[in-house]
C-alpha cells in the first residue's frame, strides 16, 4: 500500500497579518559552540527537498531525515527514546496532536521555544504549549471533509456534483445520522459499501467532542460504562456497520490502496492532510470529489508540531530548524507537495493554498475548501481535550467498531466487552 503521506495533515481562521520571522536562539539547550555538521528529523511526513537544501544554504548544516512509515511507528521510537534519556532520539520530532500530551508529560525532557508573534492561529500555539511554555512549533491542521467517488454516485443515480451530494447527505443540517441514513439509502442501490470505515467517521466525531474521554479540569479518564457521549456514537456508527454501510476497509489498512482501485466505496472522511493520501492510493481513477460540508458543523483531526528533545548535543541549531521548517513560506511549500493545511496565519491567507486547483479533485480549489470548513467549524476547530490517555482509549473504542465491522460482535456485545477492556485498564477506580 501507498502510504507515503505525500499530502499529509489538517483547519483555518484565515486572517491578514504581519509576518514575523524569528531568529530563534535557543529556548532551553545548550550546544555547547560551533554548529553541528548535520542536524537529523524523525518524520513520517514528506519534507520538500527545496526546504532542506535551503535550511543548508542558508546555515551550512545538512539535514537528515530519520524516516517512519507512519505516525504510530514515529511515536513508539520517540516514547522509548523519552523513557531511556534520550536514547536514540532524533534532533527534531514531530509530534501529533492525538498524542502530543502523552508526550509531553515530563515537560522538562522538550526544549521551551522562543514566541514567534503572529505566525499560527491561537489555539495551535496553545495546543503546542505546556503551561505558559511553547514546547511545539505547529506544522498544519486538520480540517474535517468528506471526499467522495461521484463516478459511484452518478452510477448509483444518485446525486454526484457536489452541490448534490451536498444535499444528499444533509445539506448545511447534516448529521452523523442524515450522513449515515444516506449511506444505507446507497447501498440499497449499488454494490460498494458507502463509506470505507465506519471506525475513520467514529474517530471523526470522536474528534467534536469538547472532552471524548477525560475530564478537562483533573486530567482523569472518565469511566467508560458512564459515558453517554460516547456510547452514543459508538451505538449510531455500530449500528450502521451492522447495516453493511461500511467496507471495514480504514487508513493504514494492508488492502485500502486495493480497495480504492476496485471502487469498493463511494465516501472517505478526509481531513486535509488526506487529500494527498487519497490521490496516491486512488491514482488512475477520475470522479473523486470533495464536499463543501461536513456533519455536526465540521471539526478537526490531527494535525502536528515540531518539538526539541532537551536532551540533544545541537538543540539551539535544532530550534532554528524547527522554526525555519514552519515558517509561513515553508507552510505553503508543505501544502502544495502533500496537501498538509497550515496553521500559519499568512499561509493560510496566501492564495497559493486558497485558489490553487486541485488536479485530482476535479480542480476543485481544496485549500480555499478546507478553509471554508476551518471557519465554520467554529471552537471546534481546535478539537477536544486530549489527555495522556486519550489515544490509547480511542484505539480501544475503535477496535470495539472493528470488531462490529468484521462480523465478530454485534453493536450491544462489542460495548460490553469494549467497557471491560477499559474497566481492566484501572484507569477510573
């Protein structure tokens, strides 16, 4: 499978502001004199080589990329490395939001980083700050969409422009329900499932909750059997597993680049730093869209920050790459190679990423798209609390769908089996 990330991450208040540049001297390491030779980033996202060879040019210090087939294996390095003083740590990592907190809970072992006025919408500096400290320099957003495979639509007769498919699945009043109840009306009349996984659209909505599955104020897991938000959603989409809306087929899955192939459905939710993804895995097919609407008023999913392990020989150098990588100049350069949404106020505002066309998409102007989606999502856009133990829950409750999906339990019994997994946690007393 394709999954190179060659279009990456995701949201946006778009606004005209004075572009600060920073020098960035070290925020909270010392080098010790003379500059390294080369400076090293662990990533699993796709860096234009024009940025590196720039960065070079400019300082006389190359970059090496210590690359991670996705983010999942970038986080096991980095909490091994942060359990051994840094062992095998890179001098840069980048860090997702989903678990930025987990993390970044011994704020001692990350750099603090200089402010840089004016450079990222608000909530992206506070999500990458621990305190009053600026512990992340934000690379992108996720604004929340939904790409869809008009030729299935249009072969289903159903309606496959997007003002039509709009309407279709809700219009400005969609829900997970009318997006749900137009997938089981699909079905009814064609072969493909509607949607690839109902767990991807789970996550998604996962993601509007003001605090999925930890309390804001303590930081403490919430118990499971109790939280009605949640089995609320884990209800709406098993149910619609159970319906045959969904191919069981999500992100990352060994069969998902196939599957695009065969057409095996028709709709993929899509935070911007899919759409790349999606172009990769779905390359040779015309049709796929994306609509200009998302269930429950939009939202965000991920979305990453560069970070400085204190650790490191070189962390003043490596502050200054940090910085020069999310600069609103390297912004656009990352969206226009894989489709990652800056968090940069001037990038987001640059008409680079708001008018260019899109190839894949139709030439539709994604940027300008997701940038609609950003601003009407409103306090969603910053996504919910996320505490240290927000990942591993959400990969517990995600597996309970799979489990529907695949056929092993229905709706009723993956709830009950998924609260005893988490009730075996201990996490709540």
């Amino acid at each position: 499978m394709r999954f190179t990330r060659k279009t990456g991450a995701f949201v946006a208040l778009i606004a005209t502001t004075a572009l600060v540049t920073s020098g960035c001297s070290a925020g909270g390491g010392e080098d010790g004199g003379d500059s390294p030779d080369a400076l090293t980033i662990a990533t699993w996202v796709d860096i234009p080589e024009t940025l590196l060879e720039q960065f070079t040019e400019e300082t006389g210090i190359a970059v090496e990329i210590n690359s991670f087939a996705d983010g999942a294996s970038a986080q096991t390095v980095l909490r091994n490395g942060l359990g051994s003083n840094g062992a095998g740590l890179s001098d840069v990592h980048l860090v997702e939001l989903d678990w930025w907190t987990e993390m970044m809970a011994v704020p001692e072992d990350w750099v603090t980083l200089p402010a840089v006025e004016d450079r990222w919408v608000d909530w992206k500096v506070s999500q990458g700050s621990v305190g009053d400290e600026i512990k992340g320099y934000g690379m992108d957003i996720g604004p929340l969409a939904i790409a869809y495979d008009s030729t299935l639509m249009q072969a289903a007769g159903l309606p496959a422009d997007p003002a039509g498919f709009t309407e279709f699945i809700g219009g400005e009043d969609a829900t997970w329900e009318s997006f749900l109840d137009a997938g089981r009306q699909f079905t009814g009349v064609s072969d493909a499932a509607w949607i690839d996984s109902t767990s991807t659209a789970f996550q998604a909505a996962i993601n509007q909750l003001p605090s999925a599955f930890e309390d804001p104020d303590s930081g403490d897991a919430m118990p499971l059997a109790d939280n009605t938000d949640i089995e609320d959603l884990f209800t709406l989409f098993g149910q619609a597993a159970e319906d045959g809306v969904s191919a069981g087929v999500g992100i990352g899955h060994a069969d998902w680049d196939a599957g695009f192939q065969a057409r095996r459905w028709a709709t993929v939710i899509t935070p911007a730093w899919a759409t790349g993804i999606i172009a990769e895995n779905a390359a040779g097919l015309e049709g796929w869209q994306i609509a200009e609407i998302f269930p429950d008023g939009g939202g965000n999913w991920g979305g990453s920050f560069f970070a400085v392990p204190a650790t490191g020989d070189n962390t003043d150098a490596a502050t200054e790459l940090a910085d020069f990588l999310t600069s609103p100049e390297a912004a656009v350069e990352m969206f226009l190679l894989n489709g990652q949404f800056p968090s940069q106020l001037d990038a987001m505002a640059d008409p680079t990423v708001s008018e260019t066309p899109n190839e894949f998409f139709g030439d539709q102007a994604t940027g300008g798209i997701y940038a609609a989606l950003a601003e009407s999502a409103g306090d969603k856009a910053a996504g919910g609390y996320r505490g240290v133990n927000f990942a591993g829950i959400q990969t517990l409750v995600m597996d309970g769908i799979r489990r529907i999906e695949t056929g092993n339990e229905d709706t009723s019994a993956a709830w009950k089996s998924t609260v005893a997994e988490f009730d075996a946690l201990g996490l709540t007393e």
